[in-house]
C-alpha cells in the first residue's frame, strides 16, 4: 500500500510505531509513504543527522519524499541521480528513503505518480541574509529588531527552492510521454486556483502569491488528467474537494484521497 503525508519539518514521530497507532494506520513491511515535501531529514551535518539516519535505516517499509522549500538543498544535490521505478531519484538511506526528483513520472505499486516538488518559502518578510556579506551583523540586528521571519542563505533558504526551466521542461516530457494522464500528483505546493480556494477558506483574499511553480501547476489543472492531487506546505490538513487534498501532519491511503481529512465544504472558487 501507498501512504501519503505532509511536511514534517524534522520531527519524524509519525513514522514510529507509536506515531502509526495515533494515525489509525499499520505500516506493512513492504509499504510506502511518500512525504509531500519539508521533510528536512536533510538540514545540517551533525548527530542529530547521524542518529536520523540510523533510525531511518532500521525502518521496515520505505520513505518517499519530493523536496518543500524547508530543505538543504546543497546537501541533498550531493547524493546522485539514480533511475528507480521509471523515474529520477536520490537514495539518501539505502531503499529506506528516497527521493523523488521533480518532473518524473513513477509506477508504484501499478499506480503512477506525477512529482514535483518545492516552493516559495512564506517567512521571508524580514529579508534573506548573507553572512559572507559584509552588512550581515547590521542586517542581522535589523532584522532581529523589525520582529519579522528571516532566514540566512545557505544555511536556512537555498534559492533552488523554485524550480529552473529544465526541471518545467523535463515534467512536461514526461507527461507528454505519459499521454498527460497519471494516477496521483504528488507536491509541496498548489496550484493558483488552489491558493485562492485556501484564501476564501482563510477569508484572506491575496495572502498567497503567485509564482513560475504556483503557475505551472495552473497549467497542469487543465492539461493532466489524475485522480488525485496530494500537497503539503499551508500547515493543514485539508481536503479541498474530490481531487485536492493538503496534508500536513495526517497519514492516508492515497486511494482514500485522504478521506480522513476534513472537508473544505466552499470547494474551489468559480475560475473566470
């Protein structure tokens, strides 16, 4: 069986034993659960890596993920491309964690999956600070003072968080080669018209922008057929209607299209 799950931001709890029995799920040795991005298994190189790790390579099942915004993205681009299952991959534990680079199209368990991953990170207002600058300890007391969320290049925000134009053009050949039809989507954020449904939830019209990612998945709305869209990153667990569910911290089958979730009852706005 194939699980589904949202950002995780370190805290690995959910994929316990114990973090199962508070699911209502039981893992079976040959299952999978794919994170939706923020997975930050990958942060810094130090023990809590270590013993992360260590802890990930005793698991009996297999961890899929595709990349948030919240990732090291240095770190992980030090791991190689691999083919698994039909499409580009990273193993970053052995077969224990894995994972899915953007634009790729996967058969799992005779289901495919359309992934790709990353986004715009949201808590950036106080500015993105360099300390190879020489204004970084003035920047840094700035930002500090303003009471605003900051991050720091390369150590907190890696600017990879978006796509490139290659990453756009390799999905859009996969799922040309793929008829434009895949069982599940898998990604960190949503489409445009998905950020407005969230907003009218929020009743916070204009809080989420728009972006060359936010806009390409626009594109696929209307392109690719699927039976479900699974996302993470807004921190809810959500679905949006039959074909759109967020995940934050719930754990689903995903031929439940999360169906645990509660529902969003206002749906997606009229699109003129």
């Amino acid at each position: 069986m194939v699980y589904v799950t949202g950002d995780c931001h370190g805290d690995f709890r959910r994929f316990s034993k114990k973090g199962q029995k508070n699911s209502g799920i039981k893992i079976a040795d040959d299952d999978y659960i794919i994170v939706c991005g923020d997975f930050a298994l990958l942060w810094a190189k130090n023990r809590e890596l270590e013993y992360n790790l260590r802890w990930f390579s005793q698991l009996p099942y297999t961890v899929l993920w595709v990349q948030g915004n919240h990732e090291n993205y240095n770190m992980i681009e030090g791991y190689p491309l691999e083919e698994w299952h039909g499409g580009k991959v990273r193993h970053i534990v052995r077969d224990k964690v894995i994972l899915l680079e953007r634009g790729q199209v996967f058969t799992i368990e005779d289901k495919t999956f359309f992934t790709f991953g990353g986004a715009s990170s949201h808590d950036i207002s106080g500015g993105i600070l360099d300390r190879g600058s020489p204004a970084y300890k003035a920047d840094y007391r700035r930002a500090k003072r303003s009471g605003k969320p900051f991050r720091i290049l390369n150590e907190s925000w890696w600017e990879h968080e978006l796509s490139d134009e290659a990453e756009f053009e390799e999905g859009s050949r996969n799922l040309a080669r793929a008829g434009y039809k895949v069982d599940y989507v898998i990604s960190h954020c949503g489409s445009n018209r998905l950020q407005k449904a969230l907003e009218c939830y929020y009743m916070s019209p204009g809080w989420f922008g728009q972006d060359i990612l936010t806009n390409y998945f626009e594109e696929l709305e209307d392109k690719l057929q699927y039976k479900h869209w699974f996302c993470g990153h807004y921190h809810e667990d959500l679905r949006m209607d039959s074909r759109h569910t967020i995940l934050y911290h719930s754990v689903a089958p995903v031929e439940s299209g999360g169906v645990y979730i509660r529902v969003n009852k206002a749906g997606f706005p009229n699109q003129g």
